[in-house]
C-alpha cells in the first residue's frame, strides 16, 4: 500500500496540490510515527499535517482514473442490506472494499485505490456479475466494512453465544485474578472478557446508545442499551461471567478493583470507528452485586449549531436575542438526561469568538471545548460551585456558565456576576420553565435578586424524531385526545403520522430532538415575583405574553411530522398545556 501512497504523493506533487517542502515535512512526520509495527505512509504524513484532505485525493483519484466518486458521510440513505449480503465480510475485509449499490445488475464497489484492477477482477470472478469501481476514502471503507460487517465479523450476540459454547471452563476468579490478568501479559482466559467488553462498547456506539446498563439481577446479568432516550434489552452475557465483566470495566476506568462496598465513578478512552468517545463510567453496589452505568460522550454530538438544536424560526430568533444580552442570567431547565448541556454547549459554541473570554465551572466536565476556560468542580479540595465562581470572576470573563445552581450562595454569586455586567448561563431541575423563579426563591435567593438579575428561562425536553422512511399518517385516537387534554375541534386541520419501523430505525424512531417553553420576563413579571406569586400565577402571565408550553412546541413538530403525537404525550403528560 506504501508504493501506492507514494504514487499518490507524485500525482499531487504534478498538479502542485502540494509543494516539496510539505512532502519533506511530511516524510519526517511519518518516520516519527512509525513504529510499533505500523508503518505510516507519506501520504498519511500530509493528512496528520493538514496539507491535503483526504476527499481531495480521492476526487483527484477519480478524474484520474475516469470513475465516480462516493462519500458515506454525505450519502442521503443507508447501503440497502440486499447489497451488504451481496459480498461476504471475510472478502470485503480481505480486499477492503464496500459494496454501495447495485444498477442494472452491476454492482458498485468503493475502493480507496482506483488502480487495484485485479481486485475488482477478483471480486467479479467470485460473485459472477458485473462489478464496477467508485472512488471512496480509506478510512469511510473501513468504517463502512465495521459498521455493516461488524469488527473482524463480531456481534455482542455472536460472542456471548460463542462464549457460552465453547469456554465452559473460564476461570470465574476473583478481581486480584483479573487485575494479574489484565496488567502486563494477558492471561488466554482474560482475552475473550477483554474482547466483550471492548465488543459491547462497540456495538452501543453503532447502535446510537446514549448509556450501557449493567445490571446483576439474582439469576442473570442483564444487558441493556438506551437509544434515543429509551432503554432496550439486548441478549445477556452469562451469568457466571458478571464478576469478570464488571472487574474489567473498572479496571478500565481507573477504579479500585478491590472496592466493592462502596460507589465509584470513573472514565474511559475508547477508539471506535475512527471516532475518540469519552464514556463517564458510575459502579454501585447492589444485593446481587456491582451494577456499572456508562454514558457514551461523543463530542461530535455536542458540537451542534443552535439551528440544528429543534428550534422552528420564531425560536430561534428568541434564542438568539438572548444569547446576545449584555448581561444576566439565562436559566435552562429540565430532568437529567433532557438535553441541558448540549444546549448550553450550543450557546456558548455560537458565542466563541476571539474577542470574548468564556468561563465554565462544571462537574463533572464532559467535553472540552477549543477556546473557552473550563473548571472541574471537585467537592474534595473544596472546589466548589460557589468557590469557583468566586474565583472565576477575578478572570475578567465576558460570559460565565455555571453547570448547575444547587444551593443558595451560588444562586446568590451567579446573580451578583449578572449584576456587575456579565452573562451568566446556568442550569436547574425544574419541570417548566417559570418553575424556575419559585425554586430559586425557595432556595433563600431574595425576590428582589432574582427579578433585577434574571432576563430569560427555557424549559426543554427531548422527544424521538420520526423515522423518515416508515413514517404513514396516523389518525388521533379519543384517548391520546383525553391525554392531551385537547379537543378534536382545537386541533384544527394538523395531520400527524406515527412510524412502523423499518431497517432503518428503532421501532418508527431514529434520533432525538427538542420541544422547548422559552419567555423572556418584563416588568409585570418581575411584579410578580416581588409579590412572591406562585408558580402557577407566573406561568399564566408567561402564557399571556406570548410563551409557548412544551405541549404545544410538541404538538407543532408533530404536525409537521417531526415527530409524533405519542412522544409528546410520554414526554408532556405531567404538564400543564
């Protein structure tokens, strides 16, 4: 492959793509690579250096050659699963090539190398029909062959039952057994746990699963997966390989093996499908052992522009006159797992500019972000919320976010930071967005703050987008009706459709999306909160001034068939409309 890369190299050197000088600098970086048993390419010196993307090859490659160009990442729809079977994994590995689609009866072949004739030779002697090649990146094929093909042929399934069948005389040790096991030369008994555990991450990962539940049921190890917000049992590994699993997840989490009585947080680095993924790793001890939660942190999924967050136009003009306040508090509202900090990531990723100093205190920090200041909260040296926040403001900061108001000093810090002329986002856990007012208060925050300092709240939770390829219109029903607590007559002419599932999805799903209730105060509610009104009489007058409920943010996306009515039933059903 070398020799080809180097072709490649002389052919962007002729059409001055490069210069010599990148080529000398990329010679040298790769020879630094190298080692280990890798071998790294010049070419692959030009694309750890950023001298040439790899698109850009494969469309010189192409125009080279005479062929077509393809691009998994920009494809409009899967590679139909009639085609994958067309090619057997062990070929498609063996020749690195993906089948993409199939015309007139010729296949279409993604290669990385137009000039391997004889492989496409190969494969159109094997499967007896006419085969063609189209120019693909490397690395998309390889994680093209891993995603429809599995890893080296894998699945968590194929494994246990391969487990299962053939090593009935695993050593089930204690953690020190592990622990020698996993440190240095691996014992042959570790190798298959290392390489389930490894399996398991992977195909959460292809699976879009937000977390990994390990739970030690009384006569079983149950294995599930939460995708789109909602948990699905997957096959279970054996139970007598619990302690084993469970010792290898800590260990890779940096947690003490010998520990078993106490919690214990941890993380880990794990490399899948060219993508570096942060899992934040919890143990807990329970009655039939240790139960581990870990949630997959993909930074690529939280470096969303705030148009791609859910918001229709009229909010995201909201959104961004607040986000461009000089100064106050901006509060983001709702349970665990509703999407906060993506939001809160999106704000400050839109406000990122050189002539601005952001400062974040979180705990824990779940990613990082290229240009802004964040502070790990740690409990144990004091490193508080409140302390950091203090500290943080001696740093001259433009725009402040505060991971979390727990507790009054730090409501009332974060409030005097909006006072002296900072923008200062910040998050509680409250069911609405007006809730938001009466819980600061509750917490010893004095009205009078709370009125002058805070300028907007959203409320926000995350509903499962509609599948576009199985979605078919779908009639509203008298009791999703009584749930709503809507008439038939208010609904007026909105149609919605519901999904039936497909290859494509998760049962009608795929992906997840926002509903908010976003309102800016004015004076009468700042009236309001001096008078110490409750909840209710805020939420009323927000509704008065033009905020719309999570209800109806629901119900409009699912009239516009982003979603469906039966999600913003489970997500809403506890809230007032």
């Amino acid at each position: 492959m070398i020799e080809a890369d180097d072709f490649v190299v002389e052919l962007l050197l002729s059409h001055g793509l490069v210069s010599d000088e990148q080529v000398e600098q990329a010679r040298e970086r790769a020879a630094q690579e190298s080692g280990g048993g890798t071998t790294v390419s010049t070419l692959e010196g030009l694309y750890i250096l950023k001298a040439i993307e790899e698109k850009e090859v494969v469309q010189l490659l192409a125009s080279e050659y005479g062929m077509d160009t393809y691009d998994f990442d920009s494809a409009e729809k899967k590679v139909p699963q009639e085609v994958v079977d067309l090619l057997p994994p062990d070929v498609a590995r063996r020749y690195r090539m993906m089948p993409v689609s199939i015309t007139g009866g010729i296949l279409r072949m993604a290669m990385s190398d137009p000039a391997d004739l004889e492989s496409l030779d190969s494969i159109r002697y094997l499967l007896k029909m006419d085969v063609e090649g189209v120019v693909a990146p490397k690395r998309q094929i390889e994680q093209a062959i891993n995603y429809y093909y599995g890893t080296d042929g894998d699945s968590v399934e194929d494994f246990i039952n391969e487990i299962t069948e053939t090593t009935g005389d695993l050593t089930v040790g204690s953690t020190t057994d592990v622990t020698m096991e996993t440190g240095g030369e691996e014992e042959d008994d570790a190798v298959p746990i290392i390489r389930l555990v490894s399996l398991l991450i992977l195909e959460a990962f292809r699976t879009r699963a937000s977390d990994i539940h390990l739970e030690p049921m009384e006569k079983r190890f149950r294995l599930r997966y939460r995708i789109d917000g909602v948990l699905n049992e997957i096959e279970n590994p054996p139970k007598y390989l619990q302690n084993l699993i469970i010792s290898r997840l800590k260990l890779m989490a940096g947690m003490d093996l010998s520990e078993h009585r106490i919690p214990q947080d941890g993380r880990i680095r794990f490399s899948a499908m060219g993508r570096e993924l942060d899992l934040r790793v919890s143990d807990i001890p329970t009655t039939h052992g240790e139960s581990i939660v870990m949630r997959i942190l993909d930074k690529s999924g939280v470096m969303l522009g705030i148009s791609e967050l859910g918001f229709f136009p009229d909010d995201q003009d909201t959104i961004n006159r607040i986000i461009n306040f000089p100064d106050g508090i901006f509060l983001v509202t709702g349970p665990t797992g509703s999407g906060k900090t993506t939001s809160l990531y999106s704000f400050l990723h839109a406000l990122n500019q050189p002539t601005r100093k952001i400062i974040t205190a979180e705990d824990p920090v779940e990613y990082e972000l290229s240009g802004i200041n964040q502070v790990q909260i740690n409990a144990d040296i004091n490193l508080t919320f409140a302390n950091a926040l203090r500290a943080m403001l001696r740093q001259a900061p433009n725009i402040i976010m505060v991971g979390e108001i727990r507790d009054q000093e730090t409501g009332e810090i974060a409030i005097n930071a909006a006072l002296t002329g900072h923008l200062v986002f910040s998050t509680l856990h409250t069911n609405d967005a007006p809730s938001a007012i009466t819980r600061l208060i509750d917490m010893g925050v004095k009205p009078f703050l709370v009125a002058s300092s805070v300028r907007a709240i959203m409320a926000q939770r995350l509903v499962r987008r509609l599948c576009k390829y199985c979605g078919e219109p779908h009639e509203v029903t008298a009791l999703e009706l009584d749930m709503l607590d809507v008439s038939r007559e208010s609904l007026g002419d909105m149609t919605f459709m519901m999904g039936k599932g497909c290859n494509e999805c998760n049962k009608g799903y795929r992906g997840r999306i926002g509903i908010y209730e976003i309102f800016i105060l004015d004076e009468t509610i700042q009236h309001l909160i001096y008078a110490q009104a409750d909840a209710g009489q805020i939420r009323r007058r927000a509704m008065e001034i033009g905020m719309r409920s999570l209800r109806q943010d629901g119900l409009r996306k699912a009239a516009a068939g982003i979603t469906t009515i039966q999600e913003v039933i489970r997500l809403t059903v506890g809230d007032e409309s």
